[in-house]
C-alpha cells in the first residue's frame, strides 16, 4: 500500500469519527500552543531584560563605595566606614590600558526652575565621557565640555521630558535655569531616549561633576561607570580598577564593582532556564494529549473490529494494519500540532497587539520541539492501539467473537 | 488444486475442548462448484476459514496449488489470501464511509496497485456485477443484493483462483438470493472455484459436488 492511499485511509477513517477528532485535534492544539505561547513569553522576558542591560551601555563596569561582602570573618571593630570615592579616584582609573573610559557620577533630588516654573528632578552630575557611555543622545545643542572635570562650569544639559515642562516649546538652547540657587546655562537637549532600568532619562538634568559636588556638597561619588576597552579585557579592567583604588586608600580596595555583562549573562542564564522550564511543563500537555490519543484510538480499534477482519481478509498483512493505524494516529497527531501552531500564531498577534512594548517572541527551537513532541506522543501513544489491531484474530473480528 | 489432508481444529471454550473439525481430507479441483451443508454448529465455517487462510489447523496439511501452507508465516498466508482467494460473508462486511467503488478496490489499494490500474479493473468489475450506475454510492444508499454484489465484486477483483462464500443468501430475500447464486455461478462458469456454504438445500443442490457436514466432519460427499 503507498502512503498517498495510507494517508487517504487515515484520514477516512477520522473524518468518519467527526466529534472524537475533533476534540483530539483540541487536545494536541492546546498542547502545542501552550508550548509555543509559553517559551515566547519566556524568551520575551529574557529579551526585555537583556535590552534593558544593554541599553546601559556596553562593557560597563560599575564601581561603588564600600565594600560589599558576604565571605566570613567579624565585622570591623571601629565600624570603618568606607572612604569616599573621589573625583581624582575615577580619573586614575584611565591609566589602565584596559579601561577606554571613565564617567564619574553624583547624583541627588533639586527642583529645576525657569521663569514661573518649577520642577524637582534628578540632577546628575558627570563628565562628557557620560553620554558615549551610557548611550545617551543629545537632540539639540552640546553635550557637557570637555576640559578639567574638577572645574565646574555653569551649564546644564535638560531630559526631554523637563524641557517639555519648563519651556514648552520654545526654544531653551542658551536660557538659563536655576539648580537650588545656582545658575545654569542650557547647552544641551537629550534625545527622548525612554526609560532604563526604571529611571526617567527624561525627566533629569546632567550638569558637570564638579559642580554637581559643589551643589550638593558631596566631595565623595554615588557611582563610577568605567567602560573597558572590549569585551576580553572586563576583567583585566577590573583587576586594575582595583589595584588603582588599592594604591590610592592606602592598601584597602573597599569599593565594590558590578560588571554589566556578568549581570546579564546571569539574567540571560536564568531565564533561558525559565524558558526552558515552562516549555517542559507545557509539553506535558502534549504527553496527555498523546494518552488521550491512545484511548481515543482504543476505542476506534474495537469499533472497527469488523473491517480490520475484513482487511486481514482481503490480504492486509498484520505488519500492513499496523502501519496503517500508526499514521491514523500520526496524522491525528500532526493535524493537531499544525492547528496548535495556527492557534500560537493568533496568540502571539494578540499579544502583541496587547503588549506592543514587550518582545514577544518563541525561540526558533519551541515551534520544531513542540511538533516534534506532538508526533512523538501520536507514534508512541499510537503503538498499543495498532499493535492491538494488528494482533486480532481474523476469524474472531469478523464473527464478533 | 486444494488438499486437505486429516485437518484437525479444536478451540478451548473455558476448561472444555470444543472440536471444530476433526480429521478432514478434502481436495478440490480448479474450477469445481462446491456447497457445504450441515446443521448449526458442524464447522462449515470452520472448515471455510482455514480453506481461506484466515484460520490454522491444529494438525493435518493444507496444500493450495502446491504450496504446503500450515508452516507458512503470517505474511505470507496474507500473501496467498490477497492474490488466490476471494471471500464472501453473510454480513457483507463493506466498510460503511467508503464508496462502492472504493470497497471494491480496497484490495488493490492494499495491495498497492497503481491507481489508474485500479480505476480501469475497478470499473471493469462494477459492470460485470451491474452496479456502474452505483459506483458512487456508499452500502447505507444500497439495498441488501446490491450490497452483497459489492462484496462479490470486491473479492474477485483480484482475479483470485478461489472464491470462498459462507453463507452469501443468509441475509437477502429469496428474490436477491437467487441474483447473488446467479452471479457466483456466473464466475464459476469463468473458471473460478467456487465454494458455497448454505442453509438452502435449494441452492446447496445446485452445485456439482455437494457436502454434508456433521460435528466437525465430513458426512457425505457427492
Ligand atoms: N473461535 C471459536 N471459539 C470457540 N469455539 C468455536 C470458535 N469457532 C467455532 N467454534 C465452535 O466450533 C464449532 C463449529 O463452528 P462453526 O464452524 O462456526 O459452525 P457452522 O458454521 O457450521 O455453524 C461450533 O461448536 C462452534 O461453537
Ligand atoms: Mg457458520
């Protein structure tokens, strides 16, 4: 028999038993959509979070004060509260070939004013070497000057979102703003960039370090963000970011450094892990529907006792009526994952269209495994009936006996 | 040419031994008409289906057209049923979701006869058993006779040397009894052995050779 007439047989013999297949169909569908639906929403997760830490910036390591340990021993005796670190701190930081470079950073609350208006704010305070950094763009005007960071000129560089507030839409290159009781001259615009990590990139002002320090009164950084020179050379730039902070306090490295990318490969480990774990959960489904399969076709065996009689009768070999129930279950089986694809694809569309901001997105491996799976647990699950029928006795399955 | 030499079929129904057949010999030429009578239960049909292949002797030989088959496997007796034997059953056994036409093909469809082969012997068939007119119609659209012409049409179209009938009449009327004997003589007089088991001492007596059973052997043979 050739499988053009086999699958012709097969899929008689299913539409025969419309109400039965049709709810296998349902089955297998559901089975395979949700594993489809949930790998996409897991490496949607994944996506989004790797967006946002790239969004960062690349090859970013940051360094804070203090360090922060978990490992062994008693608390310091004296309570040594760890040194600042300084300005002069950050830029020693460029003496290693690893490190390309440096943005110092403070950071704190003041209400930005211009004319009537007024706004509080994140003020950030940093060097040019910020916007490159941490891909910041400028839509009108200049980033901050270049020059000694440790002289702080009076200029300001406004979020989108605060210049909307303050000046609307006139033209606010070149006014003035007041920070607390300081005067700053805006010479920059940033590009609405959105936001990162939860912070508002429009709603801030970016002011030089100096005078940042001068504002809030803080000789001592929030955070140092130090770009390394590739991606090979995170650890040697963070080997010397602590040799460099070990030379300058005295023998003691108490900062503590975060490296974006080993933060995200954690992040991208995790949640791969996560995909993983709902798309094998969701596969059960289709090991159920699989059994469901196999009952299904159980019952279609013994109602159709007759014609496998008949079949044997006419010349069908055992080997023959086996087969041809195996692609009866198959066919089941993948009719089935294809509706189950169909019905992913309508998922993901509406989700999307719920949910523009988020990458909805199944990995290439979730759509070919879910198939795979499904037609596995069709052949798997379609053996004991086949074999069932394959086995009956011909005398008997035409008498009824 | 079919011999059965001192054939033997027994079944175990609970602690008991139920004897279907118990030391039949039998050859039967080619082309030979055949009808086995005898009361319920003597092992007329026992005695068809291990003529048929569809059953195996306990002891005893089974040679058809030379070949010894009770040591044949499985496949092969397949082999011998799809190319030398036709069957016809009192309950007709179409395969109710398919056409006449695709019942009568389906084992050459089994057999994986190239379509355009199957279609031309297909409607070659259907005209010799008067049904072109119904090739597209499924059993539940036909009556009981036509129906049975289908099953007829289906086991000869493999032009198979014996036709093997248990008790083909047993549910038509008189009127459609007769058409059905008609066309199995018919092929008869083609050359196709025929073998006929029935109730109807009317068309049990038709035959050349005529067999009676009793509790699994044979009674008379004229
Ligand atoms: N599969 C079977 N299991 C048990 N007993 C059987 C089976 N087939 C036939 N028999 C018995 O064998 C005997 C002959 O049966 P059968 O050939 O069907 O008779 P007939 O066709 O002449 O009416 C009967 O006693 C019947 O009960
Ligand atoms: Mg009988």
């Amino acid at each position: 028999m050739n499988l053009g007439d086999n699958l012709r047989m097969a899929a008689g013999a299913l539409r025969g038993a419309r109400l039965r297949t049709g709810l296998m169909l349902l089955a297998m569908s559901i089975g395979v959509a949700s594993v489809v639906l949930l790998t996409a929403l897991g490496e949607g997760a994944r996506r989004y979070v790797v967006n946002e830490f790239a969004s960062l910036g690349t090859h970013l390591l940051i360094m804070l004060p203090g360090r922060n340990e978990t490992t062994g021993g008693a608390p310091p005796l004296l309570g040594a509260t760890p040194r600042d670190l300084t300005l002069d701190d950050a830029l020693a930081m460029l003496r290693s070939q690893a490190i390309l470079r440096v943005a110092p950073l403070t950071i704190g609350n003041a209400p930005v004013s211009h004319g009537g208006l007024s706004r509080e704010v994140s003020v950030l305070g940093s060097t040019p070497e910020l916007f490159p950094i941490r891909h910041l763009d400028i839509a009108q005007g200049d980033p901050l000057p270049a020059g000694d960071p440790t002289r702080g000129a009076a200029v300001a560089v406004l979020g989108s979102t605060l210049k909307q507030e303050l000046f609307g839409h006139r033209h606010a290159l070149g006014e003035w703003v007041r920070i607390n009781d300081r005067r700053f001259r805006v010479i920059g615009i940033l590009a609405d960039s959105g936001e990162s990590l939860g912070q508002d990139l429009g709603d801030m002002v970016i002011i030089p370090v100096a005078s940042a320090q001068a504002l809030f009164n803080t000789p001592g950084l929030f955070r140092v963000l130090i770009q390394a020179r590739s991606l090979a050379s995170i650890p040697a730039a963070q080997r010397a970011a602590r040799e460099i902070i070990r030379a300058r306090h005295d023998g003691e490295d108490d900062v503590t450094i975060i490296t974006q990318d080993a933060l995200l490969s954690t992040f991208d480990k995790i949640l791969r892990a996560l995909t993983f774990t709902v798309g094998g959960i969701a596969a059960i489904s289709l090991v159920v529907a699989g059994i469901l399969i196999m009952n299904v076709m159980l019952v279609s065996v013994s109602q159709r006792t007759a014609e496998i009689g008949l079949m044997k009768a006419v010349g069908a070999a055992n080997r023959q009526i086996l087969r041809l129930f195996l692609v009866e279950s198959l066919l089941l089986a993948g009719a089935g994952a294809g509706t189950g694809l169909l019905l992913a694809a309508a998922g993901t569309a509406a989700l999307r269209a719920a949910f523009p901001d988020f990458p909805l997105a199944a990995p290439t491996w979730a759509p070919l495994a879910a198939v795979t799976v499904a037609l596995l647990a069709g052949l798997v699950f379609g053996l004991a009936p086949a074999r069932r029928a394959a086995r009956m006795d011909p005398v008997r399955a035409l008498t009824g006996r | 040419m079919i011999e059965l030499q001192a054939v033997e079929r027994r079944f175990q129904v609970g602690d008991e031994i139920v004897h279907g057949l118990r030391g039949v010999s039998l050859s039967i030429a080619d082309g030979d008409y055949l009808s086995i009578m005898g009361p319920s239960g003597s092992g007329k049909s026992t005695l068809l289906n291990i003529l048929g292949l569809l059953d195996r002797p306990d002891a005893g030989h089974y040679r058809l057209e030379g070949t010894e088959t009770t040591t044949q496997d499985e496949e092969a007796r397949a082999g011998l049923r799809q190319h030398h034997i036709g069957f016809v059953f009192q309950a007709f056994h179409l395969i109710p979701r398919l056409t006449a036409a695709q019942n009568i093909a389906l084992p050459m469809t089994l057999a994986g006869v190239a379509p355009a082969q199957r279609e031309r012997r297909v409607a070659e068939v259907l005209q010799a058993m008067g049904l072109s007119d119904r090739a597209r119609h499924t059993p539940n659209q036909l009556s009981g006779g036509q129906r049975q012409r289908v099953a007829i049409g289906r086991a000869i179209v493999m032009q198979p040397q014996v036709l093997l009938a248990d008790e083909p009449t047993g549910n038509l009327d008189q009127h459609s009894g007769g058409e059905v004997i008609k066309v199995l003589e018919q092929l008869n007089d083609q050359g196709i052995t025929l073998i006929v088991v029935t109730h109807d001492p009317a068309i049990g007596a038709r035959a050349r050779r005529r067999i009676r059973m009793l509790d699994g052997a044979i009674e008379s043979d004229q």
